[in-house]
C-alpha cells in the first residue's frame, strides 16, 4: 500500500513561521503531499469548506479572528478534524486553554521543531486509521443487512417462479408437438430461468443458498465445465487452465463453487473486450501463485485476466451489492456479491489483486481435507412412477404444482397446507404410504418434526424435504434413520420427479 497522504491546512499570516512549516512539510514528503495555507480565518473556512483535511495547524494570532475565536470558528466549521495551534512564544496557557477548547495539541513559535510536527501528524494518521476501520465496519453492515433483505426477497421469489416455470412445463407438455404456442411457452420457461439466475446470485450473496457440500477435486470441476465456459466466454479470449496435479480436496457445494468460476470467468471475459487472456489455476499452499502466498492447510482457486484492471475505488467496492460500472442492462452488480457469500458460506475467503491497465486476479481459497470425493450421485431421466405420496407445503401455488407434475407421473398424491393436516390424512390412510414430500419451514410444525411422527408407525415411508432455504439452516439431519434428501426450491419439474425416482427405487 502507499504511505497514507495526510493533507494538512497550514493557518498562519506570517510567512517566516509559514516558510518553515512547510519547509518540513517538503522534508517529509513521502508522507503527505504539499500543505494547503490560509493566511486569514476567513480564508481558512472557505478552504476547509472546498477541501478535505486530515489536520490543520491553526495559528491563534490571525488578523481577523482575536485569541481562540478562530479555534472556535473552525472547531464548528470541521468538528471531526484534529486542529494543533500554534502559539505566540512561550504562551502555554493559552496553549492548554487551546486544548480545553478542543485542539488536539498546542506548540509554540519559537519550538517549531519536527518532533512536535510528527507529533501534529500522527494525529491525523490516527484519524485516517479511525475513519478506515469506521468505514469498513459500516461497509459490512451494510452488506449484510442487504443480504438479509435481497435472501429474504429472493426466497418468496424462488417460489413463485417454481409455479410459474412448472405451469408453463405442464402447459407444454400437453399441447402437440406442433402447436404454435410452444414457442411462447419456451420463452417463459427461458425468461423464468433468467430471472431464477438472478435470484440465485441473491441467494448466494445472501447466504441462504441451499448448500449440499461434498469433497471436492476443483481441477475436476474446472475441466467439467469447459463446455459451459468456452461458449460463454468467446472467441478472441483464450482460456488457459494451470491446474495442481495433486492439488487437495476441499468440502464445498459444486454447483456454487461453479457459479463462483463462471461469474469470474464472466468478469474477466467483460474486462477484456479486445481479446486477452483468461487464465484459471489451483494449487496448493507453499506453492507461489498469482496472488501472493497462500496460508497453510490452503487450497486456491484463482482467475486471472488480462483486460483493463481496476484503480483503487473500484477495487474497494467490488464486493459491495449492486455495484457495477458496466452499462445498464449489461451488469447487475451482483456477480462478485454473490462470489463473497458462497466463499463465505463455504469456510473461505477471496482475494483480489489488479493494477489498472493491466488485468486482475480474483483467488478463491477453502480449507484443505483429507478425504477422497465421493462418487458421483447417479441421475437418469424421470420415468413414469408409481405410488403414494403424502404432499405438504403451506404455500398452495408450490403444493399444487408440484401436485400436478406427480399425478401427472403416475403417482397418487394426497395434498395437505400443514403438518397438523398432514396427520390428520395419514391417520385416516389405510394403507402404504410411500413417500411424505414435505416443506421443511411451516408455521405450525416443521417438517422434519412431521416426518419424525409419522415415521414412528410407518418406519419405512421415505422422506424428501423441499426448501429454498440453506441446508445449514434446517434441521433436517436429525431425522431418524434416514439420510435426508433436500430438493431445492425452485425446482424445474425434472428436478422433482427425479429426486421422487431415486428415492422410491433406492
Ligand atoms: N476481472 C475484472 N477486471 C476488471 N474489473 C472487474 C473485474 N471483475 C469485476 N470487476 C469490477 O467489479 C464490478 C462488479 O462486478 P460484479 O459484482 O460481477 O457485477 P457486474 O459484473 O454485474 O458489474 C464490475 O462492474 C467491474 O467494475
Ligand atoms: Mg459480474
């Protein structure tokens, strides 16, 4: 970092004193550049007034302002600013009389020595170092009070772009092949998927994605979503991959961890209009890489480009919501928002490093474990199933689609608004019931408390929970016996009947 600059207001009609202020000023340079000078209380609050100081020395002998009138003038025009008065002589008196009023510290003309001045500019490096720390505790309030708003919106949209994706499916699904409504129905579907992206990337900076963390081999992400990535990024970039061959393992949600690649590697392709580099690499700490050294027990995963980087401003505010410097339309500032949250949410931190003209490096690190990745969960395409599930979702619009896509399935559905309902059909159900598909939040009984009843007399009905919410945030491994089966909300009606296949004919 560059030594901080302290921008110093030099108060003092006479140019002899003046002069040899600032003579140290210009001795000291590296730490500030040149100080500003008033020679007149009246010039030093319209100074104060068009520019901002970290300090300001403030002789009390002005010819418009009589003993402390000009500390008082100019304590109330920048109450934040520490002020040094320089006094007449040996007066220290009026010196601590000075300080009573609100200086920060007096020194006296005939002892304007530079330890006295260094003294004078550590308090205003103090102050810039309050100010930082001030700054950034409220960037992170602020940060997070948003994602509490923009995961709290973004959950009641999930659920209605569920019902409005899954009507058009179903709509589609029973027109002819022909038909020519098809093409508007696939436009909602497209346009419901878009707009199910943007929440997705709220969700993530709002930490309420649904995580189900696996050990993970990044290198085999990566290289897995090549095909995802070449299209998106474009021709005139090349994508270089630099992978660790025995790079560790780390425990993390893979579809997040990809969303983290593909917001960078969309970032990147954005800073490069004319064509360039983008280059993403692993490695393992005690490796030097593209960021600086890597803390122990480390895994990164960093993406670099070449294209235009970012001053100072811009990299301080990256991470902030909504931040953006591309056109209307073209960003949403929510990319490297939701980048942070899935980092944090899965233990980790990110790292920046970019010089204005000359790309940037964006590094992921996560926590390094011993364990070897599980296999790949099987998934073939839903087929037509059969037998019965007890549905419960207080939001109807969920519940009835979800409804329809079952029966329309073959399955027999029973619907209930409530685990109290719930009970209350099963109770009265005589025979097998094979699956309770159920909410996990509901007011009046929660799912897994739900399932944890009903499994007592029937121990062998299956259970799926559906939530939009994170898995961190559910109680759902309690569940007795089972290793509970989250669906995430929105779910695409495929979704649905697979995780419903899989678990019957497991
Ligand atoms: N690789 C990069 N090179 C230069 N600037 C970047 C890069 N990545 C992000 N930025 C800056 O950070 C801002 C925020 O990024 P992001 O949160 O992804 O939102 P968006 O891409 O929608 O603008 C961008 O508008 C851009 O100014
Ligand atoms: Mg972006």
């Amino acid at each position: 970092m560059t030594p901080p600059e302290v921008r110093v207001l030099l108060v003092e009609d006479n140019p002899s004193d003046a002069l040899l202020v600032r003579a140290f000023f210009e001795r000291a340079e590296s730490e500030f550049t040149a100080a500003s000078e008033a020679a007149t209380l009246a010039e030093a609050i319209a100074a104060l007034r068009s520019h901002e100081f970290d300090l300001v020395l403030l002789d009390v002998g002005l010819p418009d302002a009589r003993d402390l009138e000009a500390l008082e003038a100019v304590c109330s025009e920048a109450p934040e600013i520490p002020i040094v008065v320089i006094t007449i002589k040996e007066d220290e008196a009026l010196g601590r009389l000075a300080v009573e009023k609100g200086a920060q510290d007096y020194l006296s003309k005939t002892r304007i020595s530079p330890e006295v001045l260094f003294r004078s500019l550590r308090y205003a490096l103090d102050r810039q170092r309050r100010k930082a720390v001030e700054e950034a505790l409220w960037r992170a309030q602020k940060m997070d009070a948003v994602g509490h708003l923009a995961g709290g919106v973004a959950h009641e949209f999930n659920n209605l772009l569920l019902a409005i994706k899954a009507s058009a499916e179903l709509v589609r699904m029973d027109l002819p092949s022909d038909d020519p409504m098809r093409e508007d129905l696939a436009e909602i579907e497209r346009a419901t998927d878009r707009a199910a992206r943007l929440t997705r990337q709220l969700l993530a900076f709002g930490r309420k994605q649904p995580q189900q963390p696996e050990v993970l081999d990044l290198n085999e992400v990566i290289l897995g979503m090549d095909a995802l990535l070449r299209p998106a990024i474009g021709e005139g970039i090349e994508v270089v991959t630099r992978l660790e061959p025995e790079l560790g393992r780390v425990r993390a949600d893979r579809g997040s961890i990809e969303q983290v690649v593909m917001n960078l590697a969309l970032n990147a392709r954005d800073a490069m209009p004319d064509g360039g580099i983008l280059t993403i690499s692993t490695r393992n700490a005690s490796s030097h890489g593209p960021a600086g050294d890597l803390p122990d027990g480390a895994v990164e995963l960093a993406v670099t480009d070449t294209g235009t980087g970012m001053d100072q401003e811009t990299l301080g505010r990256v991470f902030e919501p909504f931040f953006t410097t591309k056109p209307q339309g073209r960003g949403t500032g929510l990319g490297l928002s939701a980048v942070h949250g899935i980092v944090q949410q899965s233990g980790g931190d990110i790292a920046v490093k970019s010089t204005l003209g000359e790309g940037a490096t964006f590094a992921v690190r996560l926590r390094r474990v011993e364990d070897e990745p599980e296999e790949p969960r099987k998934s073939g395409p839903p087929t037509a199933g059969s037998g019965t599930i007890l549905l419960v979702d207080d939001e109807e619009v969920v519940r009835n689609v979800a409804a329809r896509m079952l029966r329309r399935s073959g399955y027999e559905v029973m619907e209930t608004g409530s685990a109290a309902e719930a009970i209350a059909v099963a109770d009265e159900f005589p025979s097998t019931i094979h699956l309770l598909l159920t909410d996990v939040v509901m007011p009046g009984g929660s799912g897994p408390e739900l399932a944890d009843e009903l499994r007592a007399s029937r121990p062998d009905m299956k259970v799926v929970f559906m939530s939009g919410y994170t898995r961190e945030h559910l109680p759902i491994d309690r569940v007795e016996g089972s290793s509970a089966v989250l669906l995430e909300k929105p779910f695409a009606g495929a979704d649905l009947l697979r995780t419903v296949e899989d678990v019957l004919t497991e």
